[in-house]
C-alpha cells in the first residue's frame, strides 16, 4: 500500500507526497490538491511544475 503523508494544510490546499513513488524513484516532488485539481512539483534543483490537472494558470 502506498502512503500520501501530508506535508500541510493551507486554504484548502493539501501539499503532500507518496512515500513510495515511481520506479525507478523520482526525483524529490511534493503534489498539491484542492477539490479536484491537482499539481506536481519538483522541489531540487528548484522549485519547478512538473504537472498540472485542473488548476488555472492564477492558482499555479
């Protein structure tokens, strides 16, 4: 089973990761839910969209 600890909270936006994601594993990313739009994220190098479904260009 895969787990999706949540980082935090905010506005109804939930930041979170799988603790056991890809194979072979990506890169260090955090995903970003709120209703039913959601994004990913790389975080290293820098902070980078990866992808996005639902989100307007404003919430981005």
């Amino acid at each position: 089973m895969t787990c999706m600890p949540t980082v935090f909270v905010e506005n109804g936006y939930r930041f979170f990761f799988y603790s056991n994601e890809g194979h072979p594993r990506e890169p260090m990313h955090v995903h970003v839910m709120k209703g039913g739009a959601e994004a990913k994220f790389w975080v290293s190098p820098a902070v980078e969209l990866a992808r996005s479904h639902g989100f307007s260009a404003r919430d981005l």
